[in-house]
C-alpha cells in the first residue's frame, strides 16, 4: 500500500512501481476524480494499471459512464463494504500476479527467441566467413550433400544447390588417384567412432586440381548408429604448394649442409666454429684434430678455451680470452692472420697460422666465429732456414777470404743448427787443419780447440772429419752413446776429452765440389745444450746441412779460382807487354824501308813497266805494316789499361779537326770498300784533350764504321753543347743484337764472328777505356740490319 494523497505533479513518480491497482476517491467530486484518473491513466506507465473509483451514492450513470470511457475502470459506490473493497482489491492483485509471471514468460520467450536469432545470425556468419565448405552429407558413398555452406562455390566452382541437388556428387570431383584411399580411411575413422582427417586433390567445374583438406565427424542416432557427417573442407592448394616448396628448399638446405660439411671435412685447414654469444662450440672438421694433436674439446663457453694448449714464446699458456675466437666474441671485430705456438700431447711444439672472423645475421647481430687455422710449422722452419742460408751466401759472397767467411759461417751455424760447430780444412800436404770451433759453452769450445791440439784429425781414421773428407759421404750419427765414444777414443786422455764435450748427436758433411772435397763442417747437440723440440739429428737437418756445406765448397772453389785466374790475368799481362814492346821493336826500321823503297822505285825504275806493279806490292806491305802496328798498338793499350797505367797528355784541341785528318786517312779505305765519308756539324769544336787518344778513338770508331758498314754512307759529325762536345758516328751496315750491345765493350768481345770480320775484339774496349779516362762516356743505338750510332760525349776542359 501506498500512502494516498491529493493529486499533484508528483503523484507521477509512483507510476514508476509495479502497482497492481490504483484507488481514486472521487466521493466528494467526481469530476475531480475524473481528471485525476484521466491524467494518471494518460502516464506512458500506467495506460492499463485498473483503477478502482470510490463514489457517492448521488453518482449519476452519466458520471458513471464517464468513468467507464477511460478504460480499465472500476467503481464501488456508497455506502462503501469492507469486503467488497477487498474482494475487488484482491482480485485485481491476484490479475497483477498473473500479468507479472504472463510477462516473465514472455520476456523469457523473448529472449529465447533473441538468442536463437541471434546464434542462428553467428551461425550464418561463422559459415559465411569459414574459409572453405562447411558440409553436411550421408554417411555412405557417394556421400550426397544435404548441406553445403556458400564457400562451395569458391572451392568446386558448382553452387551448393548443384551439390545438394545431387547434379554433381563430392565423390565425383575427388581425384581417381585418391578415391579408393579416401573411401578407406574414411571407413577406417567411423568404424572406431573417432573424427577422420583426410588430404585428397579435386577436380573443379573448370578441370583445375586443387589439394582441399577434410575434417570431419559421424553423427550418431538414437541407435548409436552414424545418420550423417558433418565437416568442414578447406582449399591447402596453396598450402600444399608452399609445403612442396619448403620441402623442397629443406632438401636443398640439407643437400647445401651436407655438401658444407663435405667441404669443410675436405678442407686442407682445420676449422672450428663457435656460437655467439656464449661460445658454445657448434662444428669443427677432422683437420683440426689433426693439427692439434687430440680430440676437440667440447666448449659450452669462452671459459672452457683455457683447456687448450696454445703457449706464448715463453711457455706460458694462453688465457681464454686471449684465443683469437674468443677476441672476435668479445669485440665483433676479425682477427686476421695470427700465428700462435701449440704445445701438443706428443711434446712437440708447433706454430699455427690462425684467421677468426665474425658471421652476422641479416639484422647485423653477431651469431657465430669461425677460426681456420693450419700447421705452418714446416713452413716456418724452411724460411728460418732459407734465411738462414741466405745469410750465409751473402757471407760467403761478400770476400773472396775464404778462410775468414767460413769462420764467420761457422760462428753462424751456432746455435741454428746445434750447440757446437767445427770446420776442418785439407791441406794440401794432406793433413788436417782445424779452421774454427763455434760453441754455446765457452768451456766447450775450448775443449773441441784442445781435442783437436792433442789428438790432431787424420784422412786415415775411420770415422769423424778425416773419414767424411777422404769418402766425400756424409756421417750421420742420431745418437752418441758412451760405448761409442769408448770406441772411439785412442787413449784415456782422449776418452776424457771426448766426454768432456758432452755430444749426444752428431752430423759432418763434407765440403765438395768439382769433384774435390776441402773439408768437413762437423755439427752437435749437447747435454744442456739450448731448449729446442728436437735434441736429435735427422735426415730434414742432415739435408740444410749438406745444402750449407755445399755453398760454402763453392765459396772456397770460386775463391780458389778466382786467385788462379788472378795470376793467369797477371802473367797474361805480362806477356802481352812485353810482347807489344818487343813486337813494335822491328817494326820502326821496317817502316823505314819500306818508306825509303817506296821513294827510290820511281827514281830507279823510271821507264820499267814493272815499277808501278812494284809500287803496288810496297803500298800493300805499308798497309799491312800500319795494321800491325795498330794491333800491337792495342795489345800495349790493353796492358797498360789493365795495369792502370793509361796515362793522357791533354793540350788544346780542336775536335773538328782531328776527325777532318782522321776522315781523309780513311776516305781511300772507305772508297775502296764501297763507302762515302760524310762530315757534317760544326768545323772547329776546340777542348782540352790529348789529341792522339782523340785520333784513337775517332780511328777506331770509323774503322769499325768501314768494317761493319755494308758499303753503304758513314756520317761523322762533332758538336758542341755548353761545356761538353759530342762526337757521332753512324753507318747503315749490318747492326748489332740488343743482347751484344753491352757486350761490344768487353775485352776480347765481338758481336760478330771473327772468321768474317777479323780484329782482336778490343778496338771499342780501348775506346771506352779512353773515353771514360777523359771523363766521357760512349753509348750505342743499333738495330739488326739498320745499322748501329756510337755516341761519345766528353768534358771540353778537364779538372787535372
């Protein structure tokens, strides 16, 4: 019950509450009442809330059907029950309790009815959206569609009605290779109750064959057996491409690693890759294994490096983080070429050349190193080695001494190849003379001095210096045992001797050539001797050995002959002086004679006819005279060169001419040959110069230019530039080979035969002897068959 009171603007608000009836009394004016009811009743929340007027007994059944008009109007009229307002009261409550559970069930009904539209929509728009066929089918082959989803269209290109109309059957667009496995494995999935998963090719409307993947399920009826199946079918043709696709790039992966692997297990250098960041170790090939000694080591982190053996010069192990693979983890950055020392199991020690550099990922993030490394060691020890014995060549080469680069090369010797080195030479009475002892140990090497004073070596004996020297062989001995030192030893003396050197393994090789032997070069490891991986000789040292006794024999050889050629030169000299100047003695009154002959011929045979026969043979007697003079001329010449006696007595000189009387003496010779004598640039280039050593070396040049000359023009022109004159001569004869042109200026050189062409050989070595005694220098411009320019440039005053 709400409390009741006149009607006002508020009165509204209550209309909000589920009321079951309103009670309007209108015993004082109905009218009032009237109005109340009509403005409660036109409220949008209480158009059918009854209402109950309460009237006076004087209420005309006009005011009454006033009442009524309103709709859902009721009235009692006095005098007023208690009973009957309850009755109706109650009544009305009792339609609003009907009214309330009437519009519970029908707001459930509603929104029942809102969910299945609402799931029927998301139905619809699930199936609309499913990417492939959502179908529903009988349970047997063909499999008949009673329902297929729009996608079917996209999927088969037939619409579903086509398919649920039985046009076309699914059965028939599965391809025939995959029908009979299809049928089975479906078979198989329903007879054990479970959903079945199949991956078949169809054929569409338009003949394309597409992979579609099946999922689907039995639905069971009441009798447990399968009515229908329900699935869905999705088009994996591009799936089933890309899967093809990645099958096949993962074949080519696999093919790509095993062909790496193959690579890297065929690698001449051993490898050994890391993970980044942490180092792990992730591959490595057998080489690398082999290079070290033993088994990889299994690294999960940079710690673990420190397990290896890598030493530095002095022996000390390498931290892990100093391992050039562990720098490249640390800073990114390759570490290229870096030699390390590996002590392996076996006790050797061996010097590896190592590379490590980074591999990143397309985003520029460090994800592994990887270290190649190989075995240089043999490398090594042939470059110590060959710098070594290019040392000693340079030694040997740098003086003609023998004995005092061999005692350096012994000194060199040590400790390269041993702790002590001996150098034992023959002499020629046949004994033995111990050139120089090399040592480690000074007290040694004073040993080896007074074991070679006491016991003086022999050719005679049967093993040592002596015996290598007499049998050319070289005396390898891996190890020396004290019983072989006994052996050896002559007396006790000798024995304390032999001992006291403390020899442990010993090589001599002999120093042979040309088929002499000049001595033996002994070497030897010692008891405390320096630390080295080795203490023992071998044939890899017995060969640098015999290498190093072969260079030094051609050292002493060469030196040996070169002394003798000295003397042969010297006494060669000696000859030719006195030769030349006993030659030139009878050919000063023959001149005469024949000058004084030539001048009576025609006073005393004036009218014979064999006078001018006679004068012809004088003429030819007087050239072969000059010529002979001019060939002992350059025998004397030559010796005095030689002997740096060349002397020059230089006075004014006028250039041009000197070669204008040198070109008239020879224009007859070259006339007679075929030849014309050009003289061309400046007539007077005066100089101070000895003048006869300028007729010298312009008869020379000319004579030559005669010689070679083919008959053909000779040009000679002088000319002057600043403080130097020049002299050319050129002919268009036979030329000279590129190779010969540096020769042509050598004692006794040609650049032709002499059967043809004659001459000692010596004319442009006198030249060029001159010519760089006044300060001058000659050069030569030739070509085959083009003929050949000599040059001479000299000084116009010279410094005395």
């Amino acid at each position: 019950m709400h409390k009741a009171f006149p009607w006002s603007e508020d009165l509204g608000d209550l209309l909000h509450e589920s009321l079951a009836c309103i009670v309007v009394d209108a015993r004082r004016s109905w009218a009032v009442g009237i109005e109340t009811a009509r403005r409660l009743l036109a409220h949008p929340h209480a158009p059918y809330i009854p209402v109950l007027f309460l009237g006076a007994s004087s209420c005309e059944e006009a005011d009454l059907l006033r009442g009524y008009t309103l709709g859902t109007v009721d009235c009692i009229l006095e005098p007023l029950s208690p009973d009957s307002l309850r009755l109706k009261v109650g009544m009305y409550l009792e339609q609003h309790q009907r009214q309330a559970l009437m519009r519970a069930a029908l707001e459930r009904a509603e929104h029942a009815e809102a969910a299945a539209r609402e799931s029927e929509r998301m139905l619809r728009t699930l199936l609309g959206n499913v990417p492939g066929m959502v179908y529903r089918s009988a349970p047997q082959e063909p499999w008949t569609l009673s329902y297929a989803s729009q996608a079917a269209l996209a999927l088969s290109g037939y619409l579903p009605e086509e398919l649920m109309e039985r046009r076309v059957t699914w059965a028939e667009l599965i391809h025939p290779e995959d029908s009979l496995r299809v049928q089975q494995e479906r078979k198989e999935a329903l007879a054990v109750r479970s959903p079945f998963t199949l991956t078949y090719r169809i054929r569409t409307r338009t003949g394309e064959e597409r992979w579609v993947w099946e999922r689907g399920v039995g639905i069971l009826g009441p009798d447990e057996q399968v009515q229908a199946l329900e699935g869905f079918i999705f088009d994996i043709t591009d799936f089933r491409g890309a899967q093809r696709e990645q099958e096949r790039l993962h074949e080519q992966l696999e093919f790509q690693h095993q062909r790496l692997e193959t690579i890297l297990q065929q690698l001449p250098v051993a490898v050994h890759i890391a993970e980044a960041p942490s180092g792990r170790t992730l591959n490595f090939n057998a080489q690398a294994e082999h290079i070290l000694g033993h088994a990889m080591i299994a690294c999960t982190c940079v710690r673990d490096y420190a397990q290896y053996h890598a030493i530095h010069p002095d022996g000390r192990r390498l931290a892990a983080e100093e391992y050039p693979i562990a720098r490249v983890l640390a800073t990114g950055k390759p570490q290229p070429q870096e030699e390390l020392l590996y002590d392996r199991p076996d006790g050797s020690v061996r010097v590896i050349l190592i590379n490590a550099g980074p591999i990143f990922d397309a985003q520029g993030a460090l994800q592994a190193v990887v270290a190649s490394f190989m075995d240089i060691t043999a490398l090594k020890r042939a470059e110590t080695r060959q710098s070594f014995l290019a040392s000693v060549s340079e030694t040997l080469a740098s003086s003609l001494d023998y004995e005092t680069t061999l005692a350096h090369v012994v000194q060199r010797a040590v400790p390269a190849l041993g702790d002590g080195c001996t150098l034992d030479m023959l002499e020629p009475d046949g004994s033995l003379r111990r050139l120089e002892v090399a040592h480690v140990d000074s007290i040694r090497k004073e040993i080896s001095r007074e074991l070679a004073h006491h016991h003086p070596l022999r050719l005679e004996d049967p093993s040592g210096p002596g015996a290598v020297i007499r049998t050319g062989h070289t005396e390898l001995r891996p190890e020396l045992t004290d019983e072989m030192l006994v052996g050896y030893a002559s007396d006790a003396r000798h024995l304390e001797l032999l001992r006291g050197t403390g020899v442990t393994s010993s090589l001599i090789v002999p120093l042979h050539a040309r088929d002499r032997t000049f001595g033996a070069l002994s070497f030897f490891y010692c008891r405390g001797g320096l630390p080295r991986a080795s203490r023992h000789y071998g044939p890899e040292e017995q060969r640098l050995a015999e290498e190093l006794g072969r260079r030094a024999a051609l050292a002493v050889d060469n030196a040996r002959l070169y002394r003798e050629a000295q003397l042969a030169v010297r006494v060669r000299d000696e000859f030719l002086s006195v030769a030349s100047h006993e030659l030139k003695t009878p050919l000063t009154p023959l001149h005469l004679k024949l000058s004084a002959l030539s001048r009576e011929i025609p006073r005393c045979c004036a009218g014979d006819a064999r006078s001018e026969s006679l004068q012809r043979h004088v003429d030819m007697a007087r050239r072969q005279l000059r010529k002979l003079s001019t060939l002992i001329n350059a025998l004397f010449d030559v010796s005095r060169i030689t002997q740096g006696r060349l002397t020059l007595e230089t006075a004014e000189t006028d250039l041009g001419e000197v070669l204008g009387e040198v070109v008239a003496w020879f224009a007859p010779e070259a006339a007679r040959v075929g030849s014309k004598l050009w003289v061309e640039g400046e007539p007077h280039v005066p100089g101070r110069w000895d003048r006869l050593r300028l007729e010298q070396i312009l008869t020379n040049l000319i004579s030559n230019a005669i010689r070679y000359g083919a008959g053909r023009p000779i040009h000679a022109r002088v000319e002057s530039e600043g403080d130097r004159a020049r002299l050319v001569v050129r002919d268009e004869g036979i030329g000279i080979s590129p190779e010969a042109q540096e020769r042509i200026f050598g004692k006794f050189e040609r650049a032709v035969s002499d059967r043809h062409y004659g001459g000692l050989g010596l004319g442009l070595y006198i030249t060029r002897s001159i010519v760089e005694a006044m300060g001058g220098i000659i050069r030569v411009e030739s070509r085959p068959g083009e003929g050949s320019t000599f040059t001479v440039e000299l000084p116009r005053s010279r410094q005395e």
